[in-house]
C-alpha cells in the first residue's frame, strides 16, 4: 500500500498541523472479540425460555391470496403462535428516509407479512413460533394458502408498458410532483433540467448515442438478517438484531405495530456485513408480533442464505440511455438521459442518486436526464454502497472513454479536461465547494502503473472515475471521564468496518490523549441519544465529529476544575497534549482525573451534531485486464483506486474501504446477476450460483490516497465507503474494450457475454 | 397509613407550590418485570460456554495455613482451574470510602482469598472452576489443605486484653491518629470530646450508669451474594453481578486484580436486597481470576445462604458503657461513653457512626465518648441500614428512658426537652441546620396510638427516637429526548427500593411531563458517568438531583429549539408545565420534540452533581407490647413510626422504607443474632436457625411522614431508608419495662433472656 507515500498530502498537511492520533493505526477495540469468536453477532442471542419462529414465503413472484388456513399448524405440539398479515395494521403512506433511500411504511408493513398480493418470489406469507426450529419449520408445511396466480412482470421496460399487469393496483406515479391520472407501475418520475441540451448538442461536433442495461445484485454481507424480540406484558417491547441503524429499526417497528418508540428498546448486536441491506427491516417485526402472541416469550428468528436472496433487498437492475456531446476541442456541451430503474415490489429504488451520480465528475452545461422508479415482480430493493451509482456510472464512463477515444485524447486528459473544480456546478445543479477530483486524476497520471507496459496478448488498460455525494445526518455520543484519566465513550454508531476506533481516535485527539485511554462502546437506542444508521459514508464523519465536539466539552469543564483546584481564572489555563498550565504551574489530565472528587464530582459530556455539508468524494481508478478469447474469461492483471479520502483518520479502515469496494465493483461488473426463471422464480439462490468474486479472482489492490481535507469536518473528513465502488464497473469496460476491441453494454460482463460480443464482431 | 393526612405540613407546602408529579403513585416500570419473574437477577445470567466457580472455606475461625494441595482436584475431569492466595497480589494498605465505610483494599484482597492465615469460619482458601457446579464441588473436595489451628478470638472485651492473641500480627492501633507502640487487635480508637464533663456531671443532680451487649446480625437480603466474570485475551473484564454500587464493583476489582477501572465494565443486575451487605465483593474477583485461568471463558459464582451468613459482611456486635447526667430542670448536661465494637476479622466497624447517632437527637453541652474498632474472629463486617446507629441508639433511648422515669416526665415531654433545634450543636460536633426531629415528637404525642389506652395485662408501651446522617455522594444522569417526545433517562445507581421511578419522576415534574413519557434505565459502568452506590440514603436524594439537572438542561436547548423555530430570542419564550409559550403562541413539548431535526438534531443531557449537604433525618416510633411471663415472648401490639422525610417523592415507597426499617429493627431487638460454638464455628447457618421476623410476628406498621423540606436539595428530599431502623430496639426495651419491669441491657431481647431478667428480678 502506498499510503505513507501519499498518506498527507500538502494540501492536508496544510490543514493538519501535527497529529498525534489522527493518521495512526492503533489495536481496535473490537478486534480481539472478532478473532477470537467471542463477539457477540445477531444469531448468537441466547435467553432463557426462547422460542424460534419461522418464516412461509410465497412461490409465486405474482399472486393474489384467496385464503390462508392456519388451523393445522396452530395444532402441532410445541407450536405457540401463527401470524398473518391480518395481525398487521393497514397503514396510511407514510415516505420517510431510511439509510440512503426513502421508504413507504405502508409498503414496509406489506413486506413485512403480505397482504391480498403477493409480489415477489419470497414475499412472506406467514410466520410460526415453536419451542424449535424444526416444529416451527413442520408448521409452515401445514399452513395451507390458496393463490390466483398472476403474471409477473420482471423486465423494466416490460413493466412501463400501459397495459402491462399492475403490481399495485392504486399506485399512481409520481408524475414530477404531480399524481398521474391513471395507476400504473411507474412509482415515481424525476427530472433532471439544466441549460438547453438542444442548444448544447447543436454546438457539439462529436455526438455518442448508446445503451446500457444491468442487473438486478446483492450486496453479499455474510451475516444473513436476523431479530429476536421480547415483548413484555406492560408493552415494552425489547429487540436485538443486526443492523445498520438501530434507531431506524425502532422507528420502522414503531410504525409497523404502532407502537411508540418510547416502549421499544433495539440492542444492536455485531453486525457481519450491511453495504445498504440492513437498513430496513424484515424479521424484528415478525419476532416482536411473535413474541407478543406466544404468551411474551422471546422469539428469535434467523434467514438462510436463500431466505436473504430471495427475499432482502438487493440493488436495482437498470435501463440506461445516454446522448452525449462534445464541441471540436473535445469539451463535453450537452447530455441526455433516461434512466428506468427497477425499484422491485416497491417503490424506492436509487435512480435520483444514480441520475446525480452519473456524470458527477463532469462539467456539463446542458443537462436533461430523466429517471423512472418502476415495480417489477422481485424484492424491493435496498441501497448498496452507493445506491444506483456503480451502473449509472458505468454507462457515463463507457461514454466517457467512447469520446476520448474519438478524440486521439489520453482518457485521464479528456477527464481533466472535463473535469469538475471547485466552484463548478455539478450536472444535478448543486455547486461543488472544496473537491479533490482533479488531484485523483493528477495522482492516477502520475502513478507507475499507468506508464507501466502492457505485456500480455489481449490485454487492455482501462480507467473510470467516479463520484458520491457522501452525507452528514444525525449522531450523538457522550463520554465520562474515568478517575485513572480514561474515558468511557458511548456512541449509537453501529461498527461494521471499526468505526468503534475512528471515532475513539477523534475523541483522543480533541482530549490530546492516547486511544488507548478511550474505551468505545457502540450503545443500545436508551443509552444513547438519536444517531442515524451506517450509511451513507457518514459515520467516522459525523459521528467522529460528536466525538469532538463530547472532547471539547470535557475540556471545557475540566479546565473550570483545575482552575478550581489552583483559584484561578478559567481563561488563565491552558490545555495541551493532555496537561493543563498556567505559568510554571503544570497539571496532567491523569492527575487531574484523581482529583475529580475534590473538585465537584465527576465530568460526563454528550453532543449531538447534524452536518449540512458533507464533503463530497471522487475516485479515478486504473485497471488492466486480460480477456481469453476462447473463453471469454477476463482476469484482473493489475487494479490501482486512487481517492479524495479527506482525511484518513485510520488509514488500514480507509484503505480496507477502497479495497473492499473494487472488490464489489468488480462481481458487480463480470459476474453477478440475479437470475430468475419466466415465473419470476430466483433461480440462484446459494452463494455457489450468486458468483461473488473470491480472492483468486481479484490482484492486490493498490489504494492511493489524496487527502484533500474537508472544509466542512474539524479533521477535514469525507465519507470514504461507497465512492470506491463506482468506477470499476466503467473501468473494466474501457479495459475490456482496449484488449478485444468490444465496448459491452451490459452488465455483468460474464464470459457468455463477452464471447458472444467478440462473435457478434466477427460476424 | 396516614400518609395524605400529613403528606404536606404547612413547611413543605410553603417549600412546594404544586406538584404535578412529586407525591403521586404512578405504576413503577420494573414492576412488570417483577411481578412476572422476567427481572433478571444476578443468578439468572447464562453465557455460552459458561463454567461454574465454588469456594473453598476455613473450617476454622483462627488457624495458621501451612500448606495447600490443589493437585489432585486439578485432575478431575471438568475442573477448568484452581486459584489459591498465591494468585492475588500482596497490596500495600490503602483504605478507601465503601458504602457508608472505610475498606481497607489490602485486607478486602486478604478477604477474597486467604494468606499465611484463615480468619474467620467461611474465610476462603481457595477458588475451582468447572463445567458444571457439582463437579466443582467434587473438586474442592479433594483440595488438601493443612492447618495449624490457633485460639479464636470472638468477645471484644477478650480481643483488647494484651495477652489476647493477635488476628493480624502486624496491625497497629491507631491510636487518635497515632500509630501505637505495639501491635494489637484494636485497629483504631476514635474520641469524641466537647466541652468539659467532669463539669458537665457536676452540675447534674441526677446521673444513670448502664453497660449494654448487642450481637452481631445480618442484614437478611433474600437474593445471595453472586458474581460471572469474563475476562477477555485483550485485557477487557465484565463482571455481572448483584450489587449495590456498580462503580464500587469496578473499583474493588480493579485494585485487587490491578487492572486500571477503564479495563472492567460492570453490569449490574436486578437486586433482591443489599441494606450495605452488597457493597463490597466477595465471589466477582474470584470469578475474573477463574475466567482468566480457565482460558478466558465465563465463570458464574453464587452463594448458598449457608456461605451468605458464615462469610458475607454483618455488623458488629458491640459492648457499650454509657454515663448520663441531667440538671436540676431535666436537662442533660454531661454524657460519657466507652463503645467497643466488633470489625471482625479485618478492621472497619461502623463506630464511628455509632458514636455520632447515640446521642444525635440530644443536646448535650459536655460529651466524652471513646470508639474501640476491635478484630474478633468472626466474617469482617459490612455497613447495615443506618451502620453502628441501633444498637448505640438502644443503649441511649433506654438511659433516656430511665432519666424521663426519674424526673417522672412524660418520656416524649423529655424528648422535647432535650432534643434538638435548628442550629444547634449535634454531639458529635456538627450543627443542624433545617431538622425535623421536634416535628416528629410533636406529631407522635398528637397521635391517636399515644393516647389509647393499654388494656391487656403484662403490656406496656416504649417511644424511642432516632437519628441518622444521610449522605450525598457522586451520581449522574443524562437523558436523551425522543422523536415522540418522550425521555430515555441513564442513572447509574441500582434499583433496590423503586429508585428508577422515583428519580424518573424528579425529571417528569422538572420538564413539566408526566412520568409516563420517561423511561427509566439502568447503566452499566460504560454507559453512564460515575456514580455512588445505593447506600446512605441517598439515591433519591443525589440521583434524582441529577435527573433534574438534567430536566433544566433539556429545557434550556429545547427553548433554544423553540425559539429557531419561531425566529425569536430564547430569553423571550417561557416553559411551564410543558409547553412552550411566546405572546400567543404556544407549543407542546411533544410538538417540539417531533421538530427537533429541523432545528439541528436530536437532544440529550447528562449532569453530574455531587451534594455537600444532605438534610439529616429523625424519627420518633411508639410500640406497644405484651410480654407473657412464662413464656418470655414479646408481642408486638401496635407500633407507629413517625418520620421526618423532607419530602416523599413516591409515598409509597417511603411509606416501605419506613416499614421495612422497623421490621429489621424488631428482628434485632427481639430474636436476630449469630451464635458462635467455643471454637468459633457459626452454628445458625440457615434462615431457621438465623430468626428474623415474619409476617405473623409483627402487625400492620402506621407510618406518619411529617414533611420539612430539606432547603438542600431542590425538591426538599431527605434520605429515608436509614432512620426507621434506629428507634425500634430502644422502644421495645422501654415498651418491655413499661410491661414486665424488667430493662434488658443485652439484644436480643429473645423469650430467654427475658425469662432470666425475670427470674432475676424476683431473687
């Protein structure tokens, strides 16, 4: 890794003085408890006297249910309770955020347990508690449902269709803000207008015409979803789950059983993965009606992987057409888009962010894309790192590559060329403040592996660039000071990538103390104020920042105390590295810690912070492939991410980040796709069919990290999670294209498909 | 009860204007949980992988260890590890303030495992852990341990005489803050002196001599001491346990393990009773020390009642000599007063306090009073509700008692005489500021039951008064709003008698909500800032101060929200009784709170406060008896307890304190006492031959709580728990003299020694 070498760049060094914490790679807090096995994950929730309840999913991708007769299986011994979705309130629409995306309650709710219609493949019907696994599995059997069987609908443009088959039968779209006259299954219209593309492609001399379509993929955590609830007879209702955001589980289930959230306490158990799928919720809500009907018992529940597959949500499939022209310098004057995005069941799916994502890194004048949110007969998608941003670039990036090209231009120059600096409006109207763009493509210029020589026959050198807004959001944290001078650190952050660390790192830097001394503990939704999920890039952003803000309230007072114990002014003493002073005087944090008592009791802190401005992310990543001809195999000979990261406050976790992001892209890109049969049946359903790429399939992967310090954080953070996902997609392509000569416009680029683009060319 | 009646004297309604909360019965939270034995209690705890820990103990309650074989039980099957002394560090002396005491840490670790020498019968030797309890039994076993047994030590006039053998050969008294020339079994001699006495009974016309013996009981909690330990490779040690200070926990471990605070979390459990027996550890550094050896798995430890009554902290039993003048007029001039009380095996009996609550209702110009802290062969002793105050106060109420006889006062009429007033000067040298005591005489002569008449034969009636401290200390408490507008409230302090609710309801009435929108929790160590235990009285009183700091920081963000919201300045909008108010205006604080993200996230607080007064409480009770001269045994006919309370935040529950106290105050008084063969051996090990009094030995307990609000504490509370069982062993010897004619100079007053007394009386 070349993060040394890169790791402070002048500009952060401009903005970072000297230190002491930040940029460090201390021991995790956590990490012993994940090595040695002892964490505790969702599935290992033990509590005395625990039922375990069951889930009966639908066959059908597209039925209306006729009847569900429960009597038989009410009857099996150790059986304790059957629910339904008659044990459901019918809700009124209600959209609220949820992780990255909105969410209808209303539809949550019908997810949860279906209503007259089932919608997708592994739409839950029913659910069973029983004193085991194996009764409550026997009492599915015995639950006996009658459908009228309808058409499916799985195909995007299929389902925009007037007189295709409705999946919500008094869904009306949301025709840019006005309702449409006649229901139909496009939920949703957007709009993206800037300037006049007329004008801007009449000024163009290079115009690329193309379409793209992807598939609907999975983000692959490892954990499947589970939740255990414990309903109490004076209606407290307590749940432990893995998640992303323990309090968006309690505002989910607050709605869904009408409960208030006052009487729902979630524990937020270690979570084995989320990338976006573990935001809303699917079991926690069938455990606590379960629970609540078995006599208050605790009820836990847990998927199997066809379960998550089947039945979470995944990230949309896509159509894509894109129009887009360059004036005779090779300056980009005009795009335009329609983007029709599969939001599955239900409403929701991530084309605004995709239309925002797309040409993110790119000045363009003249902008008009359109996005279509539309129902297809499959699980209502979630968000994936990035939400809808990996394709949307890909097609912008394949288009990209098609112009350079045109042009005789180096792509990083055309990029340059075109590239977004501060002060540029961006092509979804926001103005970009301080951005490091530039400095990615200025960095990946200059790496050794793009002058590097291609060797190898049929192989090629591609790049991509991508862009992600990043967000801020709601946290809270408090600390205590310890008498030994350590500090217990509470926050509601749930840690999936050692978040527990960065925002300890920035509470110790704020106190100008060792990381050692802070002990980070991710709280459960009562002893923590609200704190939005992981996601959106936005945890050792804004969290880290309550971390700071908890740090400097602790100074504040323990300056009031040691002024106490010298009977001197506040504003006398100073506070450095850990130690108070004033004159000669000199007095450590440690000390003072054990004179706490003397002075007033002891010191506890809290902040709650809620960024506006977020520090948005670019990424420019190089890539080299090899294709087999024969077997339309590509390998990934070398993949080097270059990245704005900000500030890296744990370089590992960031550079892990980076990795772990072209990892995805990378499955996403040649090989992963849900595969369902004309009835809308999922057809692979295990981790062995779902090809998520493995080790042997990726190269090292060299990270590069600019740190352009964000203006808007007290360390000059940005999100860095979800932009290294973006490019590799389009950057594959443009590889692909370079060592066969094919420009796919599909993804994924799996074998078959190149083999059959490279006969298409012969022929 | 009588609670309404007298539930707002004229004082307390001028202190308190209207309540909306305070002095209400809401349902507590807990009390589902407990009524439907879903509460977990520290013995309910179960980890995977969990191993179970017993104890080895003395056989002996003075003997020299000369060798232990831990070999042979090393190789039962099952048996995880053995620990020894050998595992413990030799500490340096550092005593150390623990729950209303003083603790010395190198005689606590000395307590946890046996040195060179066993010190009491129960002392423990030796520690197993195993995968199941009756294999860890079998272990201990076949532990071979030699000793050379030695003369126990058990009267504590017997331990001063200087040929007496020596407990702790290399302990030095100290002497009024001197170290003594040689060693002894007196650990300290503490003198109270005012004024001049030898004066004081030259001025006296009428002065009363008396020795008095008390035995050595226990506090007589129904849930045994326990402890699970899991100690983490990293270092990271959790201890759940049932205690009465989860701090305490962490504090004690950390000094006997040496491992720094921030490295232990504590949770504690549910509580079935502590009244001071569970501020110190016995089993949870055992527990940490097995876990670590047994390769870092979890160890749980419980206690039968057997080891609770032979090796858990009582308190002392005790030898008083009081000398009493009173003046011409009645009036007392001069006490003198030699207090020997037994620390057990390791120093640190509550005579200190004993000598403060004696006399502490009393004005008394000239006092002399020595405190012997004296080792004996018996458990080291624990604070218990009110420590060292009721057997002083029997001594003293029953020297009163014989004054008021001789000046043929009215034993009440006496009391008024002599008691004492705002801003007087207590014996033990502090002065009183706002008090209540003569409030309490005034309300029982007032009382119906003192002017019934007595109509049974061999039945007489005892008023007895009595005093005690209260205390402050440490406590915290933050609170998070939520979205609903209800509150999420952390304290740190264990829930033994209702505190949640009671300092839920401190909150509620400070933000103007009603109890039920605050949702009480208890945290474990890591989660809220540092708080004292549940002793002294004075969890209500500290921890309920802190939740209405808190209440007042809510209040100030949340008008600044109000006034972001309305475009005003803060100063302009006024809060009452929830809502906010400007000109016309008005806004619920529920509104508001669903407003909260619009006007930059969520809230919470967390204060911290440390009392330095704590409103000192009195009481006066009235008993009437029936003794039967054949037979000895007393029955109690009536009894009335009349109580100053500051102010009752939850009647109820002061009404249960008040009750409970008296309760134990009879078991002492009348039946409760530890019996020791000549070799030292506890020969009544079990709640049959351990007497403490049942339903059926006592009647209905009226409660009178006369209300002058403590001016130091912003609700006018008053600790509770501690005065009601100082009076009841006073009253009852005065009651007994009234009925039979007999003063019983030794508790308990048991049908035996009654029966003596009697027989005496007719030689």
């Amino acid at each position: 890794m070349s993060a040394e070498k890169t790791g402070d760049s002048t500009l952060s060094k401009e903005h970072n003085p000297t230190y002491q914490v930040i940029g460090t790679r201390p021991i995790r807090q956590d990490g012993t408890d994940k090595v040695t096995g002892r964490a505790q994950f969702g599935a290992d929730i033990h509590l005395p006297g625990m039922l375990f309840g069951a889930v009966l999913r639908s066959p059908h991708a597209h039925a209306r249910i006729l009847s569900i007769d429960t009597s038989q299986a009410e009857t099996v011994p150790g059986v304790r309770a059957v629910v339904t979705g008659a044990d459901l309130a019918d809700l009124e629409d209600k959209v609220t955020e949820l992780g990255e995306g909105t969410i209808n309650l209303r539809h949550q709710s019908w997810n949860t347990l279906a209503r007259q219609k089932v919608l997708y493949y592994g739409h839950p019907v029913a659910a069973v508690s029983a004193s085991s696994p194996h009764i409550a599995e026997e009492a599915l059997a015995l639950i006996e449902v009658t459908y009228e069987v309808l058409e499916p609908v799985l195909e995007v443009c299929a389902a925009m269709h007037p007189n295709a088959p409705l999946l919500i039968e008094d869904m009306y779209t949301d025709e840019l803000g006005q309702k449409s006259e006649k229901p139909s299954n496009v939920a949703a219209h957007y709009q993206t207008r800037i300037g006049d593309v007329e004008k801007g492609f009449e000024s163009a001399t290079v115009i690329v015409e193309k379409e793209f379509r992807t598939s609907m993929v999975h983000q692959g955590y490892i954990e499947p979803q589970n939740g255990t609830a414990l309903y109490n007879p004076d209606g407290q209702l307590t749940i432990w789950c893995s998640t992303q955001g323990s309090f968006g589980v309690r505002d989910q289930v607050s709605e869904i059983l009408q409960i208030p959230v006052s009487k729902i306490k979630v524990v937020p158990m270690e979570i084995g993965g989320g990338f976006g799928g573990k935001n809303p919720v699917y079991l926690e809500p069938l455990a606590a009606l379960l629970s609540k009907k078995s006599g208050y018992q605790p009820v836990k529940m847990t998927m199997s992987r066809s379960d998550v597959l089947a039945a979470t949500g995944p990230t949309s499939g896509s159509y894509i057409h894109i129009k887009l022209g360059a004036d005779s310098d090779g300056k980009l004057t005009a795009v335009e888009a329609t983007m029709l995005y599969e939001a599955g069941a239900f409403p929701g799916s991530p084309v605004g962010s995709g239309m925002g994502v797309m040409f993110g890194p790119y000045k363009i004048e003249n902008v008009l894309i359109d996005g279509y949110d539309v129902l297809v007969n499959k699980p209502r998608t979630a968000a994936y790192r990035a939400p809808g941003g990996t394709n949307a670039a890909y097609a912008a990036e394949v288009m990209i590559d098609m112009l350079s090209e045109k042009f005789g231009m180096d792509p990083l120059e055309f990029r340059q060329l075109n590239g977004v600096k501060n002060g540029d409006r961006s092509t979804f109207g926001a103005t970009y403040q301080r951005i490091g763009y530039q400095e990615t493509l200025e960095a990946a210029r200059k790496h050794p592996h793009y002058s590097a020589p291609l060797e190898k026959a049929n192989s090629g050198r591609g790049v991509a660039s991508g862009f992600w807004f990043n967000y801020g959001g709601k946290s809270s944290a408090s600390a205590s000071l310890n008498p030994d001078g350590t500090v217990s650190l509470i926050e509601g952050s749930v840690d999936i990538g050692g978040s527990r660390t960065s925002i300890a790192m920035q509470l110790a830097e704020g106190l100008g103390i060792s990381v050692d001394d802070v002990r980070p503990f991710v709280g459960d939704t009562d002893s923590v104020g609200y704190t939005e999920g992981t996601y959106g890039s936005r945890t050792t952003f804004a969290t880290g920042w309550a971390a700071y803000e908890v740090s400097q309230k602790l100074i504040k007072q323990l300056v009031e105390r040691a002024a106490k114990l010298w009977e001197v002014h506040p504003e006398e003493i100073s506070y450095q590295n850990g130690g108070f002073s004033i004159g000669e005087k000199h007095m450590s944090l440690k000390e003072l810690a054990g004179k706490l008592d003397e002075t007033g009791g002891p010191i506890m802190a809290s902040a709650t912070v809620r960024p506006g401005e977020y520090g948005p992310g670019f990424a420019t990543h190089i890539v080299d492939v090899e294709v087999d001809p024969e077997t339309g195999k590509v390998t990934i000979l070398r993949y080097t991410a270059v990245q704005d990261v900000g500030k890296a406050i744990y370089p590992d976790y960031v550079e892990g980040q980076i990795q772990g992001g072209v990892a995805q892209g990378v499955g996403w890109a040649l090989n992963e796709e849900y595969m369902y049969d004309p009835q809308g049946k999922l057809t692979n359903t295990n981790l062995l069919d779902y090809r998520m790429p493995v080790a042997l399939d990726l190269p090292m992967i060299d990270t590069v990290m600019v740190e352009v310090a964000n203006p808007g954080h007290p360390y000059g953070v940005r999100g860095v999670g979800e932009v290294p996902i973006v490019p590799p997609a389009g950057a594959l392509a443009n590889a692909i294209y370079q060592a066969v000569g094919v420009r796919l416009n599909s993804l994924p680029m799996s074998p078959g498909q190149i083999l059959e683009a490279l006969q298409a060319e012969k022929d």
